[in-house]
C-alpha cells in the first residue's frame, strides 16, 4: 500500500515490530519510512524495546509471570494458531493492540515505579479535587435575609436574624422616634415598618410607612414595599382619599395618615395581602386590602370615626382570618369593636343620616358592637368625654377575645374596662382594672354613682350592648360561657 506523506498509526509499527503486519502493508515502504522519519523510528525504537525486554525476562513463546498470554510475540505460537482458529482468516488487529497496549502499560509501570506512581498520585489528586465544591460550598452562606430595624440616632439599620446590618439609611426625629416606640403588638401600638416575603422567594421584603413629614418632606401619607435589591420602591399605595359628606363637612378633606399596616394570607387565596389602616384627622377611617405583589387595593372599608386597632383571627374555624377592629363610633359616639371577612369588605360601616357618606354603600359586616357608656364614664363626663377600643387579645386556644374600652375625659381621667367575648361575639364577661375600681370607689362614696359596680351592674351592662343586625340594632342574650376567665391576668 503507498502510504503517501502520511505517517503509520502506532498499531501497525507495532505489527511490524511483532512481525504481523497487515497484509496490503507495502513493507519496503515502511521500512524505509522508519528509517527515514524521526518521530516514527522513535516510537518503533521504543517499541521494539519494550519487547526485547520482556522476551529478556518471560523467555520467547511463553507466558508472562502476570499470566497473561503474548500471542504477538511469535506468529506461529500455539496460541496464535488457537486465536487464528476462533476468529477466522487471522486476528483482527484490533486484537493485536488489545492485547498489546495493556501489556506495555503494565511493563512500564513496573520499569518505573517512582514515575508512575507519582503520575498516578497527581492524577488521582486531580480527580479528587475535581469532585470536590467550589470554594466557599462548606462554608455558611451569608445571611441576607431582613427580619428587623433597629435605630440608632437619626440612623435606621435593617438587619438580618443575628442583628447584622444589612442596610442603613438616615431619616427625621420625629420618623426615628416612632420607629423606637413600635413594638410587637398591633393590637395597641401603631406600626411604621413590617417584615414580609411578599413574592415567595425566601426572602424577606419591607413595608415602610410614612406619613406627612415622616420620615421626610411628603405631602401625603403613603406605604413602600421596598428590598435590598433595589434602590426605588416595587411600589408605593397612597392613603389620602376624597369622600363627600353632605351633612358633615370637617370630613371631605383627604388628611389622612396612616395609623398601623398588617400582612398576611387572611382570605387563604394563596396570595399575601397588605392590609392598610389610615385615620383622618377628625373622621372617617379606611381599612384598605392591597395586593403585596402589586400594590393594587382590592378592598376598601370605610367607617365613620377612628379605627384604633387591628387584629385577625380565624374566629369560626373556617381556615380564613377574620378582621377585627375597633375604636370610636362618631355617628353614635360610642366605642365599637367589629367583625369583618377579608374576602368581602368593601362598603362602610354603620352611621346615622349627617354621616352618611354619597355614593358609598352598607358593607357586609360579620359582627358590629357598640359599647354603651358605664356609670363610671357618665360620672367624669365634663361634656368632651370620649371612650374607644384600645386594645383586642384573641385566645385562640380558649376560643375567646377580649376588648377593652377606654372612658376618659378632657381632664383627662380614666376609666378602662374589658369586656370578654366568645367567638360568636356573645359576652362572657365584665372585667374592670384596679384605676376602674379606685375611681368608682371613689365617685360611689360621694353618692355620684346610681348603682356600685357589683356582679349584677356588670350582668345588667352586658345585656346592653348593642349588635347591628341588617339595618337595626338589637341586644344579644350573655354567653352560655357566662362567668368564666374572671381574672384579666389569667385570660391572656
């Protein structure tokens, strides 16, 4: 065969070397071919060494000490005539090399046991370190996840789980202040920052309210959802709004601020909700559903007076949360506490004709109560007496809620009492605080009061209050709980 300029492959110098050589191979050719070229004569030198030395040692013909036969060694070996036997006109050469290749690795490896063994080590290391994690991979990731605030100065830090800040910005006194004064508790302290994974990745993003001045120059009160990631808001919902009170004016203007914000899956869609809760200067307060995704109001209730507390509660077992808010009446002006499903709440609260606001209807309310005045409340009455909820704690254990109602005047001097609640809203208990009982004490021992304050006062002041049922208010029999968790300390 005339090979051209073209070199032959290791396997068939290998033939030649073992005295095999293809049949079609033009011999003089390559022999001339290994003399001529360098880098083949080279590996056919090499070759041929290999074999002189292991003929040197195993003997021409015969089995090597690994057990392994070398039927290339000799053509005319029995064991070539047995393999030219089993595979037809003679051993394919892909047999020769086969059998050749591991036999010269190994006869190598055996020649240079320092060499190979440090090749071997290296490459094994190689290996292992391929298979190994990135640098970094065993060590704790970074916690970036923000879960709080704290304040220091005029500065506000976020910072993740451990207290390590993540973020720090500079905003005004009056916004700091109110950031040092929040707490835990919605039910009774106003919240101007909220911690929530609003989009589901893991990781926290963070309501900021900010009303007028606070933290900075703005003109109207409005909430941020804000991230680490990125510099300008994922959105921004105003609170101001613009209703018309024909018979009532001081209500029109859109002052409003933002008194407390809340988060949560309450209608159990599957989706987080913002729950936003403004007052207006002199009245009325909105209840505003947002979706935490985009920012769009789903839900606005609107009631006439100051909303001063917000809680949920899944109060029937239903799986959805249900709202429950309280404060002042100024249509009645009583306190009220309130029931609402997050599902459906759009509309406005109760109201008599001079607050009744256009074009905004009745929305569906769970429960409505009013809390008529004590004997202790008429007996401080210096004509700007004003009473409201301040406080709603839900035993979800115990499947009861207490609400307590704050009597005070322009002095001012106080009167708080709670009352205790099934989950249906049917009383289960009068509980007064010891500022209730010393003022009461006190006006009954100057004969200002008609009646003491005694169990049956208490029973008869349960039986008055006053449900919204359709478009009339009606009283409600006591709880056939009646007399249980007498100890405000022990109901918490």
């Amino acid at each position: 065969m005339n090979m051209g300029e073209k070199h032959p492959d290791e396997t068939t110098i290998e033939l030649y070397v073992l005295g095999s050589p293809p049949e079609d191979e033009d011999m003089a050719w390559l022999a001339a071919h290994l003399e001529q070229c360098r880098s083949c004569g080279e590996l056919h030198a090499a070759i041929r060494e290999f074999y002189r030395d292991l003929d040197v040692e195993t003997g021409s013909g015969e089995t090597p000490p690994s057990g392994l036969p070398v039927p290339t060694r000799q053509p005319d070996s029995p064991a070539r005539r047995v393999l030219r036997g089993m595979s037809g006109d003679g051993l394919p050469a892909g047999r020769m090399v086969e059998t050749a290749f591991p036999i010269r690795m190994a006869r190598w490896i055996v020649k240079h046991p320092v060499i190979s063994t440090t090749t071997g080590l290296g490459a094994f290391g190689l290996m292992i370190l391929s298979l190994l994690p990135a640098p970094g991979l065993f060590t704790a990731p970074a916690d970036t996840n923000p879960v709080n605030y704290r304040v220091e100065g005029v500065m506000v830090s976020i910072v993740n789980r451990a207290d390590s800040v993540l973020m720090t910005e500079q905003v005004s006194k009056s916004y700091a202040a109110e950031l040092v004064n929040q707490d835990d508790t919605p039910s009774r302290t106003p919240v101007r920052m909220l911690f929530a994974d609003v989009d589901g990745n893991g990781r926290n993003e963070f309501l900021q309210v900010r009303n007028p001045g606070r933290p900075v120059d703005i003109p109207e009160a409005d909430v941020l959802l804000r991230s680490l990631e990125e510099e300008t808001p994922l959105w921004r919902y105003a609170a101001a709004k613009r209703f018309t009170f024909p018979g009532k004016t001081e209500g029109n203007a859109p002052d409003f601020g933002i008194r407390t914000i809340d988060a949560g899956d309450y209608d159990q869609d599957g989706v987080m909700e913002v729950y936003v809760l403004s007052v207006h200067t002199h009245f009325p307060s909105t209840l505003a559903k947002l979706n935490a995704a985009t920012g769009a109001e789903l839900e606005l209730f609107l009631h006439i007076g100051h909303i001063t507390v917000l809680q949920a509660a899944d109060l029937d077992g239903d799986g959805v949360s249900e709202l429950i808010i309280g404060g002042r009446n100024n249509a009645y002006r009583q306190a009220f506490v309130a029931v609402l499903d997050p599902r459906h709440m759009s509309g406005r609260g109760p109201a008599t004709d001079p607050y009744l606001p256009d074009g905004i209807l009745p929305a569906p309310i769970r429960s409505y109560v009013l809390f008529p005045r004590t004997i202790v409340g008429a007996a401080i009455d210096d004509g700007e007496l004003s009473e409201h909820v301040t406080g709603i704690d839900v035993n979800r254990a115990e499947n009861y809620l207490r609400v307590t109602v704050d009597e005070y005047n322009s002095a001012p001097v106080h009167a708080s009492y709670t009352v205790v609640f099934d989950r249906t809203m049917n009383p289960i208990n009068f509980q007064t605080g010891s500022e209730f009982d010393t003022l009461a004490d006190s006006l009954d021992s100057r004969g200002l009061l008609p009646v003491p304050v005694d169990p049956a006062y208490q029973r008869n002041f349960l039986t008055n209050l006053m449900y919204l049922r359709g478009e009339e208010w009606t009283t409600r029999p006591l709880s056939k709980r009646f007399g249980q968790y007498p100890d405000p300390t022990g109901a918490r």
